[in-house]
C-alpha cells in the first residue's frame, strides 16, 4: 500500500502530461489533416480547371482558325483581282497550317475516352474537308467562279459546318468536366468540414477524460496523503522507539517515547538541546560525541542511511546504550534527517547474561575434559611403572605359574592403558589441544607394519588379514602419519575384536575426481551392525549396545576418537554395515603425493668425509646435546672443543687454535645470537680472519634464517643432527678440509638385529653416533637419563613458581636431549611444554608436564632394560 500511496503524484502528473499531449496531437493533427484536405481539393481543382481551360481555349483557337479560313476561301472564289487572290491563297495556307499545329498541341491534353472520340470525329472530318477545300480554291484560281461557288455550298460549308459542331462537343466536354471538378470540390470541403467536427469532438472527449481522471487522482492523493499523515502521526506517537527529526537548525520534533527516553516532560525542552550535549564524552568507538554525531549526520545526508552506536546521557546524569539509524527524507520540501532511537539496555543484560551463560558452559567443558586428563593422567604414571616391572619380571627367571600370573597382570595392565590413552586424546580434542602435522612420509610401509602388528593375532582367532594398495596410490604422501596410523589400528583392532570368522582387508585406492585424495577401507566379516548401532556408534562412550560392551569390552570412545582424528586432518570416516553380515569402514582423506626421500643416497654421500686437523669449538648448554655432538665429530675425525654458554664459547675463542663453532640458540649467560655478535665484533675490531660459525635450533621458525645473517651466523642446522647433515655443513664451511675415509670394514652396530619397532627410542641412530661401542652407548643413555631428571625437576619447580622463562628454558633443554635420542614423543610433549611455558598458559602446561613425566618414566624404562 505504501508503494501504491507514493506513486500516486508521479502518476497524477503523467495523467495530467498524458492529457495534455493528446489534446495538443488533436489540435495538431486537426490543422494538419484540414490543411492537407484543403490544399489537396484546392490543388486538384486547379489542376483540372487549368487542364480544360487550355484545352478550350485551344478547341476555339481550331473553331477561330475554320471559320477564318472559310472567310479566306470565300474570299479566293469571289475576287476578280489576281494579286489578291494570290494574297487569300496564302492566307488560306497558313490557316491551315496553324490549325494542324494547334490540332497538336491539343492531342497530349486529351485524356478521356469522350474527348478521344470527338477529337477522332474532328480528325475524320478534316481529313475529309481538305480535298474539297483544295478542290474549290484550285476552280476559284482557274477562274470558275459560279463552279467554285457551288461547291463551296454544296460540300465546302456543310463540312465546315460539321467541324465546328464537334469543335463545340469538346468545348462543352471540357466545360463539363470543370463542372464535375467544381462539384467534387465542393464535396471534399464538406469531408474536411465533418472530419474536422469529428476530430475537435474527439479532442474534446479526450480533455473531458483527462480532466475526470485527474480529478479522481488528485482526489486519491489528497485521501491518501491524510491517511499518510494519520499513519505517521500514529506511528510517530506510538512508536516505542524515540524518533527524532533534525534539519539544518538542530531538533525540530521528537514522539513521546523520545521524552520517555530521556526522562523528560515537554517537547521544548528536548528540542533545546544539541545532538553532543545527549551524550557521554567516552562513547563506544572513542570518538567525542559532537564529532561523532556530525561525522554520522554528514553520512546519512551524502549515502541517505547510516547507523552507530551510541551512550547516551539524560539530564539527571544516567546514561544508556542505544542504537541509532539515521535516514534523510524530504519533509515539506526541506531536507531533513530522521533519527530512531533504541534503547538497548535489556538486550545489552541478555547478551551478558548469555555470554556469561556459555562462559560457564566452557567452563564446565574445560573442567570436565581437565578432569578426566589428571585422572587419567595420575592413572597412567603409575601405569607406565606397572607395565615396565612387569616386563622386566616377565623376562627373569619365573615359574610357569608365575609367568603366567606375570602375563596376566601385563594383559590387563596394557588394556587399561589402551583405555587411558582414549580417555587422554578424547579430552585433548575436546580442549582443542590435539593438533596434526603434514610432513612427507612412505606410505605402503606404515600399511604393512599397521597389519603386521596384528598378525599374530589374525592367525590365533583363523582369520585372513589382507592389504590391497590400488596402483594409483603414490608411495610418498604428505599428511600425518601417527594419526592415520592410530585410525587404522583403531579400526583394524575393532575388525579383529568382532570378526570370529572370515577375513579382515585394509584396502586403499585414489579417489576419482578428487586429485590427492585417498580412501582407506577396512572391510571385516564379523557381526555387523543394526541401522540404530550405526546412528550412534560414532558418538563418544558408546557401543551397539550394552550386550557388546559386556561381550567385548572397552569404552566406546575408540570411534568417536578416529571420526574427530579424521576431521582433524581435513576428511571424514564412514560406515556401511549390515547385520550378521560384517561391516566396512571409509576414511577419506588428503593425502597429495610427495616427493620420495632419498636419506640413502644422502647418507653414501656424506659417509665418505672425515676432517682430520679440525678443531670445532661447540657452544651447548645440554650435556646429552654436547656429549652426542662430541661422539659425531670425533667420527668424522675432528678434535671437539667444549663450553656451556655464549660468553665462554667468546673466551675460549680469544685463545685461538679453532676452525669453526657449532653455536646452540639458546644458551644461558649469552645466547648464540650475542657471542656470534661479539665475535664478529671483536674480528673486525682486532683485524682477525672470520671464523666460521654455525647456529643449532630446533625451532627453524620463518625469518630464522635471516636472523642468523643480520648476527653474522654462516650456516644453521636443525636438531637433532644427522650425522650426514652435519658432513655437509662442515664441508661447506671448510673447503679443502674434507677427506676420503676407508670404509671397507663397516661398525659392529651394522650387524646387530633389528630394534622392536615400538622402541621409545633410536637405538641405531645411536649405535652408528657411538661408532658401535657399547660403552659410548651405555654413558649417553645414562647421561640422558641423569641431566633429564634434573631438568625435569627445575621444570617442575619453574611452573610451581610461575616462571614462564625458565620453564621453557628447561622444556627446550630437554626436547634438544630427546630429539638426538630420537626419542619422538618425548621431544613433542617437550616442546608443546615450551610453547604453553612461553605463553603462560599454566594449566594446560601442567596437564602436558604430566604427559611428559609419563612419557619420561616409560623411556627410562625401557633405557634400563637395554642397560640391563
């Protein structure tokens, strides 16, 4: 109706240019056509007129010519003088000769059938005359006058005669024709007259019309314009909101639910007041109100709306939030601005209330997910203890009796485990504080040691484990291996828990028209699932149903925790099942392909150099860190130098006798980047050739780099070090230094048997730094062990206290430590513990402390059981 209501004066005034238009083409048209009427009869008269005047006048010029050319002959036949008749004959010939040139003149005008009849009648006629004419003026000249005479009479006149008869039918021709014309003239005045009338009627019909709908329109618009009015009056007074109205003068008008607002009780009073003066100093966005409302007046007049937030101020000093939507209008042909006003005051309370709501909903979540991580947490440490002495036990000298009362303590000592560490990763990706990784990594190998883990137990239950990798899968991918690894085992270990006979398959295959995606299916025979198991058997502490849960035991987070692990690393885990006839599992997932590895050829390639004369100065606060670095240079026949921190690596340097420095990051006293500083200060300073310095980090962040430079720095490598990596960096360092070692006699490590595969530790990575020699090797792992306790103890005494710095600094200690170990888990947890450190966040660093002191206890375990 609104839409209707504001059309109605653009269409009042296109009815009333509509009217006015046709009645000015009616008038228009009215001339035009009269005037055309008139000068087509006028022209068509005179064209007519004119035609029949010239032929007239030429039919009387032939008459004129016969009558005088019988007076000529008349003359000839009755003269006696010579000469004379001589002078007629003559005369006689040029009449004839002017009425044949008259007679010409005449036959192009002749047009109807009538005139063509006559002027054929005349042609026959004078044809017929000519001889008699001739006849007579030749017995006239001879002298035979009474012949003469009597011929002329005879046959001479009565063919004049005739001539001069048809000379008039085509003179009265040409009279009635100009007759007709007239009539017809008279005729086409009339039309023009009767169109005219019949054209001003219509012009006026049309005038009527226009006036009436006008007048109805203008009728509709008054009508419409009250109720407008009514409307906004009602509105504007009723309204709950405050509604403004500004022109360029300030307040012009404002509804009672404005002074209700304000808690005012007349209209002047507010209309008294500026925009700035109903605000506080210190709005919302920090803008000065007098700017503010300025700066939102200005943009409601330019784009025509605008809308902010507002606090506002009432005369008795409270003040109110509220939100303001400005709209420019015109209002009695001045521009002016509209400001509705709301008082959000009760929204603003059910917002906090609300925000406070879900704060409290976290907080119940957090408190819950922190709950079951201590508990889960103070289980496992003691766990970790049973599952170590129990294996220790396992491997002595038992009776039957007590070896198997050994195994079942361990058996159930492992199931219990299994279920804290669902208990753990289910409440770390509630928290939010489970994260994946993309690195490059072989596939088909992680396939084969996945299926390889539960092989032996395939073969004791009599079921086929099958692994089926389709051509089109690449063998390097870029993802996270433990995590996929941990949905396959979860996925193969459930297969294999509900399948009593059959076969269990781990297939994968490339997904069609998703480029670097694959999709890993674990297919069983087992007992399958109803369409109401399948609805829930992905949500947490749930299983089929409680009869599968007393049959086969576990807590029902296994899937839950593998759907949320396959979100995390971008794809999804699907189930298609039917029961009694086994069930299929599909994880998808992005897994691009990556480039193949080649740590073989690297390692042949580096094996070969040996550094015989170097000294190497290392700078390292770590023992474990400084006694591996030492063990590796010594391989590759380089004398070690060693200090703890920066400032003693710059003291040793003053004494000389150094080739290159490995110079740790993050050291105490000085760190790496300080003494590399001082040191280039001191070369430039003394004129001393520059001395190559490497930096050691194990966190290469971007920039890092280029840090390095700016302090002077050659080269960086990353921790832990690869023996052949760090071949290299010498090499580039120190040209001309490398030599070729003999290596036909390979270290005894080469031929010792293959580590268990779930070894918490890298034993090969340290039988090859320790050259094969146990003693090396039994000294490291002591060390390890030694300076970890006491780094693990500062760390706990750091958090206690709430020193973020120090916490980290031992955190980075003990991560350096664990990566040259190889020890993987422990270096994760440590550096999730520097990073929580350095960001203060006390309570998750201690949940993770927890992890590591885990991990450290199960490590250490197994360290000693290697001494042993």
């Amino acid at each position: 109706m609104p839409a209707r209501i504001a059309q109605l004066p653009r269409k009042l005034i296109s009815t009333v240019g509509a009217g006015f238009g046709l009645a000015l083409s009616l008038i228009v048209a009215l001339a035009m056509v009269g005037l055309h009427q008139l000068a087509s009869t006028n022209a068509h008269l005179e064209s007519i007129v004119g035609e029949n005047s010239v032929k007239a006048r030429l039919a009387n010029s032939m008459r004129d010519i016969l009558r005088d050319r019988a007076i000529a002959m008349l003359s000839i036949v009755v003269s006696r003088d010579a000469f004379e008749k001589d002078q007629e004959m003559l005369q006689f010939y040029r009449y004839g000769g002017a009425y044949q040139q008259v007679r010409l003149e005449l036959d192009p005008l002749i047009r109807l059938p009538e005139e063509r009849e006559v002027l054929a009648r005349i042609d026959g006629l004078t044809r017929a005359n000519q001889p008699v004419m001739v006849r007579i003026v030749d017995l006239a000249v001879e002298g035979y006058t009474f012949l003469a005479f009597d011929e002329l009479q005879r046959e001479g006149i009565p063919l004049q005669r005739q001539l001069v008869k048809e000379l008039d039918s085509l003179i009265q021709i040409q009279r009635d024709m100009t007759a007709a014309a007239a009539a017809a003239a008279r005729a086409d005045y009339a039309r023009t007259r009767w169109l005219m009338i019949g054209l001003g009627l219509v012009a006026v019909l049309a005038a009527i019309v226009v006036a009436i709908t006008v007048m109805r329109r203008a009728a509709r618009l008054a009508a419409a314009s009250e109720r407008e009015r009514t409307k906004f009056l009602t509105l504007f007074e009723t309204n709950s909101d405050g509604i403004v109205i500004l022109d360029r003068h300030g307040f012009s008008d404002c509804n009672p639910a404005t002074l209700e607002m304000f808690h005012m009780d007349r209209v002047e009073d507010f209309l008294g007041r500026r925009p700035d003066e109903l605000g506080v100093e210190d709005q919302p966005c920090g803008t000065p109100p007098t700017l503010l409302a300025e700066r939102h007046i200005r943009e409601a007049m330019e784009k025509g709306h605008a809308f902010f937030r507002w606090t506002a101020r009432r005369p008795d000093g409270s003040t109110f939030p509220a939100e303001i939507a400005l709209h420019s209008m015109t209002l009695d042909g001045e521009p002016v601005i509209q400001a509705i006003m709301r008082d959000v005051s009760t929204q603003r309370e059910a917002e906090a209330a609300l925000e406070a709501a879900r704060d409290a909903a976290v907080a119940a979540t957090e408190m819950k997910s922190q709950f079951v991580a201590n508990v889960s947490h103070e289980i496992r440490t003691p766990m970790n203890g049973i599952l170590g002495m129990t294996h220790l036990l396992l491997n002595s000298a038992l009776t039957p009796r007590q070896h198997d009362h050994a195994q079942t303590i361990a058996d159930s000592a492992k199931a219990l485990m299994g279920m804290i560490n669902d208990l753990l990763d289910f409440s770390k990706i509630e928290a939010g504080r489970l994260s994946v990784e993309h690195i490059p990594f072989d596939l088909r190998p992680l396939l084969r040691a996945a299926l390889q883990l539960y092989r032996h137990r395939a073969e004791s239950k009599g079921l086929a484990l099958d692994l089926e990798v389709d051509a089109a899968v690449p063998d390097w991918v870029r993802g996270d291996p433990t995590r996929l690894r941990q949905v396959l085992l979860n996925l193969l270990d459930n297969a294999l828990k509900f399948t009593h006979a059959g076969q269990v398959r781990l297939s994968v295959d490339a997904i069609a028209g998703k480029p670097g995606w694959l999709r890993f299916s674990v297919r069983d025979s087992g007992i399958g699932m109803s369409a109401e198991a399948r609805g829930r058997v992905f949500e947490a502490f749930s299983q089929a149903d409680g009869s599968v849960t007393r049959k086969y035991g576990g807590t029902g987070l296994g899937l839950a925790i593998c759907r949320q692990l396959a979100a995390l690393m971008g794809g999804e885990l699907t189930l298609d099942s039917e029961e009694g006839k086994g069930s299929t599992f599909h994880l998808s997932l992005p897994l691009p392909a990556a480039p193949a590895a080649t740590p073989a050829t690297a390692e042949v390639n580096a094996a070969g150099l040996r550094f015989p004369g170097t000294c190497i100065l290392v700078a390292e606060d770590n023992p474990v860190n400084r006694k591996l670095l030492g063990f590796m240079l010594e391989d590759l026949g380089v004398t070690v130098a060693q200090v703890e921190d920066g400032k003693a690596a710059y003291e040793r340097l003053a004494e000389g006798g150094v080739d290159l420095v490995l110079m740790d990051w993050q050291m105490p006293v000085w760190d790496g980047l300080t003494a590399t500083r001082a040191i280039r200060d001191r070369e430039a300073r003394e004129g001393r050739a520059r001395l190559p310095v490497i930096a050691l980090t194990a966190n290469v962040m971007p920039g890092f780099a280029e840090t390095c430079r700016e302090a002077g720095m050659d080269d960086y490598l990353s921790k832990p070090l690869q023996t052949e990596e760090l071949a290299r960096a010498l090499a580039r360092q120190l040209p001309g230094r490398a030599a070729a070692a003999d290596l036909g006699a390979a270290p005894a490590s080469q031929e010792t048997a293959d580590v268990a595969p779930s070894r918490r530790f890298d034993l090969e990575k340290l039988r090859r730094v320790c050259q094969g020699d146990a003693h090396k090797l039994r000294e490291m792992l002591e060390l390890f062990v030694s300076s970890s306790e006491s780094l693990l103890a500062a760390l706990t005494d750091a958090l206690v206290g709430r020193d973020g710095a120090q916490a980290a600094r031992q955190a980075h200690q003990l991560k350096g430590a664990a990566a040259y170990l190889g020890a993987a888990e422990l270096t994760a947890l440590a550096a999730e513990v520097e990073n929580l450190a350095k960001a203060e966040a006390w309570e998750a660093c201690a949940t993770t402390v927890d992890d590591l002191e885990a991990a450290f206890i199960a490590l250490r375990l197994e360290i000693g059981q290697y001494a042993d």
